[in-house]
C-alpha cells in the first residue's frame, strides 16, 4: 500500500514539472495571458500540496492544514481564472480573493476556534468545487461554431472532480468526516488522493491542449496573412476563391473579384523611399475595408496588387463595390497636403460564370483583363469584364465601368 506521505510528494512533483511548463510556454508566448494563470495554479498547488504533506509528519501543528488547505484552494481559483482568459472573458480578482479568503477564515475558526473535521472537510471541498462549477460552461459551450477538443476534456475532468468533492462531502457529513480528511495513514485515504492526483494532472492536460490548439490556430491565421498589411495574402485568396467558385457551380448563383494595382507604385517608392510606400500599402488596405460589406474579402496578392472577393454578388454590384474604393482613393487624394502622398488605383472587374466553373485562376484572368483596359484608359478608373460575344462586331457598347469596353470573344 503506498503511504500519504508518498502520495503527496508525488503530487507536488507533479504540480512542480507542470508549473514549469506552463512557465516555458507563458515565456514563450508572452500573448497567451491564460497560461500566466494556469502557471500559478501549477506551483501554488505544489505549495499547498507540500503543506499537506507537512502535515501528516508533523502531527504536532494544524497550521500546515490551514495553509494546505487555503494554498489548493488559491490554486483552484487561478484554474479558474486562465479559463476565463483563454474565452476572452473578463477576469477579477473579487471572486478569488472572496472565495480564498472565506476558506481560511472558516477553516481557521474550525480548526483553532472550534475543532471539526466536518465542517473543515465540507468547506473545502465546497472550496475547491465552487470554481470549477462556475466555468464549466464555458469548456462545455461551443466557441465560434466547435468545442475545443481540450476544452472538452478539461469540462469532463471538471465534472469528475465536482462530483469526487461532492461524494466526499456527502461521505464527511454521514461518517463525521474523521476517515475523509486526507491526512490519516490508511488505504482509503491513499486510494482518495490517487484518484485526485490523477484527477488534477488530466486536468492540466485539458489545459495543456487547449493552449496547443489555440497556438495551431493562431499560426494557422497568420499563414494566411499579409504581414505589412494584415489583410488576407494570395494563399488565403486562391482558397477563398476555390471555395465560391465550387459553391457557385453547385447553386448557380455569381459572385464577383476586383483586381486592384495602385498606379503609380515604383515611383512613389523610387522617390519617396520603400517606407512610404509601406505606408501607402497599409493606408490604402484601411480606405479600402471601409467601403466593404460584411463577409467581403480583402487580399494582398503581392506588391502593389489587392483583390477583393465579393460573395453573392453580381457584375454590377462589383461596379458598384469599385466606384466606392475609387470614390474613397479620389477624395482622401484631394485632402492631400504639403509631403502627403496621394493614392490612386486601377481596378478589374470580373464576375464567376458556368465557363469559369471551378478554376479561380479562370475568374482572375478575366479580372485582370478587366484592369488592362482600366490602365489603358489612363488609369484612377476601372472596368467590368463582359466575357458575352459582341452583337455586331467592332461596335463597342457601354460597360459598367468608368470606361467603355468591347466586348470579349
């Protein structure tokens, strides 16, 4: 039979090698606020578990029970706490502070006040219960659509160590607590603190992978980000397109692309130097988004060159889409003073059709088209591809641009 005392020490072990790697992964991703939290909870455990066994060798002193039992408690709240920062929820000291606080008073008062193993047994376990019960919404609540898989796991051992501190409570209030208190050197005792060993270690690891899967989804966005800009890049784009273009061959309904070129570009960084066209870059990237609606894409494909991607959305409403990023160019150009730089662009518009079907790089072609006429045109406008054969030919028609198009073949 192992002994508590051994059981304890390998408790604090644990919580020692848990605290130090939540340690190195707070110090390697000093964004990821939660794992400061969980750090915390990792080595005040360890403390409060190193009382505890205190305790059992020194049977002569209750303060070790007082500071173990006050210490887990701590330890359970900051638990709490990460798990209300990795949801992005607000986080105060008000409820840990309460809750430890209540703890060591009322454990203080039955252990030096009036003796009870009873009462010390059924505070702390309503202690360590009370900040778990108050998140476990949240690791069971699906987050943007899906539960994180280490959420999921975290709730489930949430549910399990609940329900350990409940039947414990249930079993201190029958029996008068004396065989439930943690500390007393028998089989049961040491089958308990096993079962919360293990307990608290899965714990951690619910917590260990939810960190792994918001770090893979972290670097996941930023793989499909412009660093300059923050905007979505081309790889972003050629996925986001690949996708409408499949949902458009299978309900039928258009959607539009903008290819968009600032005119102008090597000269600005030629004279300006390549932080004012950095500059230029990401100015133009906040104009744009403003004329945007709500499920539009903006991409940087490379250099000067953006596109837009408009959802659902017809030849038409993309020419309207272009004259609003024109309109926003032109007049932030006529506020421009002294050293300022003025922006202008091209832009090529294109909308999917059935001979485009699944291939992106089809509906960019046709866009790019599109922004060919819009430079020969002498630039600051932009034009609408029309992929419709002419109905006389060499008689050019009216398109939905800021100039006129032939028709194409």
């Amino acid at each position: 039979m192992l002994s508590v005392p051994t059981l304890w020490t390998v408790f604090v072990i644990n919580f020692l090698a848990l605290g130090l790697i939540w340690a190195y992964v707070m110090r390697s991703y000093p964004s990821f606020d939660a794992a400061r939290f969980w750090t915390g909870s990792a080595f005040v455990a360890a403390v409060g578990a190193a009382m505890a066994m205190l305790r059992v060798v020194m049977t002569e002193s209750l303060l070790p029970l007082l500071a173990a039992g006050t210490a887990l408690v701590f330890a359970a709240c900051l638990a709490a706490m990460g798990i209300k920062k990795f949801f992005g929820r607000p986080v105060t000291w008000r409820a840990t502070l309460l809750i430890t606080g209540l703890t060591f008073a009322g454990l203080a008062f039955f252990i030096f006040g009036n003796d009870s193993v009873r009462m010390r047994v059924s505070i702390y376990s309503i202690a360590q219960s009370l900040p778990l019960l108050l998140t476990l919404r949240l690791l069971l609540t699906p987050h943007e659509g899906r539960i994180n898989p280490g959420a999921r796991l975290a709730g489930t051992v949430s549910i399990l160590i609940i329900s350990f501190y409940a039947l414990r409570l249930i079993a201190c209030v029958v029996s008068g607590g004396g065989e439930f208190s943690f500390l007393q050197f028998d089989q049961l005792q040491s089958v308990m603190i096993l079962v919360l060993v293990f307990l608290s270690m899965a714990l951690n690891f619910g917590f260990l992978l939810m960190a792994m899967d918001r770090l893979r989804n972290e670097v996941a966005d930023l793989a499909l980000l412009d660093d300059l800009t923050g905007v979505a890049n081309r790889r972003h784009l050629v996925q986001r397109l690949t996708e409408e273009c499949a949902r458009s061959e299978r309900s039928g309904q258009p959607f539009a692309l903008l290819v968009i070129d600032l005119d102008g570009f090597k000269s600005i960084n030629d004279t300006h130097g390549h932080a004012a066209g950095d500059f230029c870059l990401q100015h133009f990237t906040l104009m744009a988004q403003t004329r945007l609606r709500p499920g539009d894409l903006l991409a940087r494909t490379g250099g000067d060159e953006f596109c837009i991607v408009l959802p659902s959305s017809t030849l038409r409403e993309g020419a309207m889409i272009a004259r609003r990023v024109l309109e926003v160019c032109r007049l932030d150009a006529e506020q421009c003073v002294g050293s300022d730089i003025p922006i202008a662009v091209s832009i090529g518009v294109a909308q999917w059709s059935r001979e485009i079907g699944p291939f992106p790089d089809r509906l960019i072609a046709a866009a790019d088209h599109a922004l060919y006429d819009a430079k020969k045109s002498g630039r600051n406008c932009f034009a609408a591809y029309d992929p419709a054969p002419p109905l006389v030919p060499g008689i050019e028609i009216p398109a939905l641009s800021d100039v006129t198009l032939r028709r194409r073949a």
